[in-house]
C-alpha cells in the first residue's frame, strides 16, 4: 500500500470526533520546561480544562496561567497544597526527576490518574514505590515517552514481531553528541538525580527494549563519567554546578539471553557513538538513531539477510503521517483515563528501564557488575 493511501487512514484516525460534552479537570505539578508541551497539547483537546497548576517557585505557577490565559486556573505553591484543594480527573507531573516519585505517588494516593514525564523518576526504589501506588489505586499512570508514537519506531517493533530477524542475540544502542549539555535543573543531582542517562538514555532504552517486549534486566556492568560537565574551559557557566554524568557505557544482560550494549553522551571528543544495532539469528537492522529523542529514527533504516546464500541489504522507507507526537501521548492518555483502557506507556515496562539506569548508576560507582533485582509487584 502506498503512503498516501496509508496516510489517508491515518488521518481519518487522528480526526476521529472527542466527545467534550464533559470537561475533563485536569492539574499539571511542576510549570517548567516541558509543562510548556502539556500546556499546548491540552489547549488542542476539546473535553479538557486546565484548572489548577503548582510550582515551588514563587509566582512561577500563575506567570505561568497568564501566559496562557487561565484566569480561572488556581495555582498553588506545593503539589500537597494543590492535591488538598482539588478535585481533579487527572495530573501531568512535569517536574524535575528528582520530585516524579512524591509527586505522583500523592497523585494516585488521592486515586488521581498521571501523566509522568520521561524517565519514570531516578532510582529503581523509587519506582517499584510508585508502581505499588499505581497498583493500589487503580488508576492510569503512562509515562511520557513520545517517541513511542512515531510510526518508524513502530516500526523497529513491527520488523522485530514479524520474525524478519530471526531470534535476538545482541543489541548496540545509546547515541548522543560531541556537545550539549543542557543546563538549568538537568546538571544537579538535587534536582535531575542523573544526567545524560536520564535526559536522553532513557529513550534509547525505550527503543529497543519496547521493540523486543520489554525483557528483565539481570546484571550490568558500568562506567560513567562527568569530565565535560565540571570542566571550566568545555562548561564554564556551569560547571561549579554540574554533579551528574555526561557519559555512560555499560554492559546489560536481559533475560532471555539478549545483550544490550548502551552508551549515552552529552559531551564526549566524537561525533557519535555509533547507531542502534539488532542482530538477530536471520537477518540485523540498523537504525540511525542518534537522536531518537527528538522523536524519531535518523534515517532510512537497513535490513542486513543473506538470501540464496548471498549477503543481501535493504532500506526500510521512512514513513511520514507521525503527526504531532506530543498530542498523541497526551491524547492516548485522556482516553485511557476516560474509557477506563490500559495505560499506553504502562509502568510494568518503565521500571525494567529504570532499573537499568539505577544499575548502571551502582554498577559505575562500585567499579564493578552488578544484579538487578525488580521486586514482583503484580
Ligand atoms: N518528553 C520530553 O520531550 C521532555 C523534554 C524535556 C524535559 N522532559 C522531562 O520533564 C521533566 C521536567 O523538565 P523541565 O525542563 O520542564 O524542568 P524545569 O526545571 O524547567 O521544570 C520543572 C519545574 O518543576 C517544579 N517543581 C519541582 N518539584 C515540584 C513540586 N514538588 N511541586 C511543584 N513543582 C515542582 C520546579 O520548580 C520547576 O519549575 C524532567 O523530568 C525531564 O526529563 C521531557
């Protein structure tokens, strides 16, 4: 089928009717960065009212309701003093990493359903605390990983479930750049907990691992560096600031057999650490993937397969009609919350990536493997 016949489709879905006879009431915790992207895409769903913004930081909440003409909005200086005063159906908690435990564990403890931001919070305690908070309220907790609705990373998926590539064996995948390291609250452990693998290691993760069904981890052996970031000639606005990592490599084994090979960089005397690769028993694909957190693979993907006993190459097209990826998350999360549906970026498989990053983390300040131990939950 031709992608224009497909994008017909797909167009037709993105403008399938929302009934907005009932408002939504919806809070967002934590009115920086990214509430910007929240803010937006719920102003474009029709069955949303945006009542009721916090931030710690005085005056920021209300800027924040003008900017985007909410006189009616209330705004409170804690997410505890919000959560007291509000009845609400459902909260985004756009904060820092290092306050995504508390806030959405008080969320789901007054049976709030959330929309938490990437990556799930910072340590592996922390999320198996809030997947026990999930499970016993009930209530949809997704989290924030776009990426997923791009229709070349379901892709990736697609290619791997079809059997194209045989049985996985290896996985090399990471990416980042020779230099950017972001600042404001992304640089301190107090407030982002971990740095690059945070920022953007999660989603290379989210990639791969979401490709081939989300596998435990077992054991990780680690390394992660910060010379860039508390280097005053490569950083000096803020290197007296910077405490997490700019670089990460580390060497995961997942059940099933699958090794995962993973480095993350904000800075590093390179270009890239190289695409993402799967090498599978039949054939291996490669993604150009250096930035799969800005939402999608870098190019044209490659199938690697001998055929007839020749070794053959092919390109998978990039498809078009991803749409607007941010209103997606934030679309497929309402109607989860209304219609009572499973959570579209569900926690059962967040907590296998952040348990990788804790990992890596303990793996990297003890010098030495270590075993990832997930607690059953469900
Ligand atoms: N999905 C994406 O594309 C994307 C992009 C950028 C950032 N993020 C994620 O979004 C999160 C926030 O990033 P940001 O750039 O907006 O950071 P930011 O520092 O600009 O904003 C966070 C805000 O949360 C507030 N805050 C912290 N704890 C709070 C609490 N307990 N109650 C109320 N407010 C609180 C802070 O005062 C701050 O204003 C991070 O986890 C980051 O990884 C996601």
């Amino acid at each position: 089928m031709s992608d224009a016949v497909l994008s017909q489709f797909k167009k037709a879905e993105e403008e399938k009717a929302v009934d907005a006879t009932k408002k939504l009431r919806v809070g967002i915790i934590g009115t920086g960065g990214i509430a910007n992207a929240h803010m937006q895409s719920y102003k474009r769903m029709p069955d949303v009212e945006v009542i009721a913004l916090a931030d710690i930081i005085p005056g920021k909440a209300k800027a924040f309701a003008e900017k985007y003409d909410l006189p009616d909005a209330r705004c409170y200086s804690s997410h505890t003093e919000m959560l007291a005063a509000e009845e609400l159906d459902a909260v985004s908690v756009c904060t820092y990493n290092a306050t995504h435990a508390e806030c959405t564990i008080a969320c789901l403890n007054k049976g709030i359903p959330v929309l938490l931001e990437k990556p799930m919070c910072v340590t592996l305690e922390e999320a198996v605390a809030i997947r026990k908070a999930e499970k016993e309220s009930g209530k949809v907790l997704s989290i924030g990983f776009q990426p997923r609705f791009d229709p070349n990373m379901q892709m990736i998926k697609k290619i791997v479930e079809s059997g194209e590539l045989g049985e996985i064996y290896y996985i090399q995948t990471g990416g980042g750049r020779r230099r950017y390291i972001p600042g404001s609250t992304f640089i301190e452990k107090s407030t982002a907990g971990i740095g690059a693998l945070g920022d953007i290691g999660c989603y290379s993760l989210d990639m791969v691992l979401n490709a081939i069904g989300y596998p435990k981890p077992l054991t990780v052996s680690a390394y992660k560096s910060d010379f860039f970031g508390k280097n005053p000639e490569i950083y000096p606005i803020d290197c007296e600031r910077f405490d997490v990592d700019d670089f990460a490599a580390a060497f995961i084994r997942l059940e099933g057999g699958v090794i995962l090979d993973f480095r993350i960089s904000w800075a590093m005397h390179m270009d890239t650490p190289g695409d993402t690769i799967i090498l599978g028993k039949k054939a291996g694909l490669r993604i150009p993937s250096t930035d799969c957190w800005n939402g999608s693979v870098g190019g044209p993907m490659t199938i690697y397969r001998d055929v007839a006993g020749v070794c053959t190459e092919f390109k998978v097209p990039i498809l078009g009609g991803g749409g607007n990826l941010f209103d997606k998350k934030v679309r497929s999360f309402l109607d989860a919350v209304k219609f009572g549906g499973e959570s579209p970026v569900p926690s059962s498989q967040i907590i296998n990536n952040q348990a990788i990053l804790d990992g890596i983390v303990r793996s990297a300040e003890l010098g030495r493997e270590v075993e990832i131990n997930i607690p059953d939950i469900d």
